[in-house]
C-alpha cells in the first residue's frame, strides 16, 4: 500500500523496474517547462543507487492512492507487473495530475486484476484537520477515506486472503451505489489508450485548426505534456482545477464541449 510517492515505492517492490532511459532522456528535456508536480520528484529517482530490480517475492497485491508513475516506470516497468493492483486517483490532484499519472499508466497494467478507482473532484491528499482548510485534501476527505477503506478492504480479500466472495464489492455498480453527490465515485477495471490518444489527436488538430477550446479539455489533454506547447496559451493550461473533462469522457461523466 502506498500513497504519492509512496505510490511509486509500492509498485516498485511488486515488480516494476525503474525506467532508467527514460528518466535520462525525459528529465532532461521535459523537466524545466512541465506542470505536472510529480515530475521533479520522480526525476530524484536518477540519484538513487538502487536502480536494480527492487522486487519483492512476497508481495501478493498492491493498493496505490495518487501514484507517481509516469516518468519513473513508464510502460516498460509498469507491464512487468503481474500482482493485482487497485489504483486509485483524484480528478483535482494538481501534485499527481490524472491522466498522466494514474489513467494512462493504468492502460500499461498487463496484469488481468487491475482496478481503477476515480474520485470526480478529489485531489492529492486525505487528511482530515478540524481547524485547518488543506485544498489538497479535496471537498470530503472523510468520504474519500470511507471509500479507500471499503473498496481497499475488498480488494485484500479478494486478492491477499482468496475470499472470492468479495470480488462484488469491485465492480463498477458497487462504486456507483457507493458513490456520494459531494464525492462521484467510479470503478473501472479497463480504459483504453486508443481512446485517450484519439481524444489528444482531436484536440491538437482543433487547436491547429484555431478553434477555441475548453481550458477544461486543455488541461486533461495535455497537463505534463509540453510537446504539444507550440498550439496552446500557456496560461490554458496552469488552472489545476480542470482536470475532469476527459476522464468524463472516458467515465461518462458530464464533460464539456468545444467553445
């Protein structure tokens, strides 16, 4: 079990190797001009001496909360797992953004009991302060945490204690019956990059074309990914409440359109 970063040491002690090439080749040139937060931190990952394997044997399941992934695994490390892994991620998290660091790592998962758990407005972090406000902790952080234990729970059960009974409870009619109108919650156990890439090819070609677009679209399509800087304002794409548009669409959630 591991949350952020934390995310990152979980999956590599179930079997994903560090993405050595990729980190030499991406920290250098996406480093300086990236929005996603997580990159820094994963680019630390160059000067650590562990950059072997760091696979445990004994891990049987893995339950990762806003995960680090994308730079320092890659597809390469992160289709080495074979554990069953519950991930989980928050439409809001301006620190791990969505797309690139839950949602399209999850389509890198080969393993065949893989969960991908969104919370529509949730962010980073699940603290709960009786006198602080912590924006990284999202509308309802007791509801968030409620959701991590029952679905985490399931997921143990059916994965680490072999009781199949609790298999039911991860599935996407459970999440939806779960789910709160203060914290939409979904479940789903495939996404298909095909989607996500057809979702960026059309957003590039719109904006290649002139057409106003969402910043909502903007954000989700492209946070992270500066190649694509030369067609966009840069300041469509700093606002890190506007993650949730394409996760509509791949959720079916209420998305927004084109200006």
């Amino acid at each position: 079990m591991g949350h952020s970063f934390g995310g990152y040491t979980a999956l590599a002690l179930a079997g994903a190797p560090l993405n050595i090439e990729q980190l030499q080749t991406r920290c250098s040139a996406e480093l300086a001009d990236s929005v996603n937060l997580s990159i820094p931190v994963q680019c630390l990952a160059l000067q650590s001496q562990f950059q072997s394997a760091l696979q445990d044997e004994r891990i049987d399941a893995v339950f990762v909360f806003n995960p680090f992934a994308s730079f320092v695994f890659g597809q390469p490390g992160l289709s080495q797992l074979q554990t069953p892994v519950l991930m989980v991620g928050g439409s809001d998290d301006p620190i791990a953004p969505t797309l690139v660091e839950q949602i399209q790592p999850f389509t890198w998962l080969t393993t065949s009991n893989k969960y991908l758990v969104l919370m529509q407005g949730g962010s980073h972090n699940y603290a709960i302060s009786e006198t602080l406000s912590d924006p990284l902790s999202g509308p309802d952080p007791s509801l968030a945490r409620d959701y991590l234990k029952v679905l985490g729970l399931a997921f143990m059960q059916t994965h680490i204690v072999g009781q199949s009974d609790y298999s039911q409870f991860l599935q996407a009619g459970y999440a939806q019956y779960l789910s709160q109108e203060t914290l939409p919650l979904s479940l789903v156990q495939n996404v298909s990059l095909e989607t996500i890439e057809q979702n960026q090819r059309f957003v590039v070609d719109a904006a290649k074309k002139g057409s106003r677009i969402s910043a909502f679209t903007l954000m989700v399509v492209f946070a992270g990914q500066s190649r694509v800087r030369s067609h966009l304002n840069a300041h469509s794409i700093m606002n890190t409440h506007l993650w949730s548009t394409l996760i509509a669409v791949l959720l079916g959630w209420p998305s927004v359109t084109l200006l």
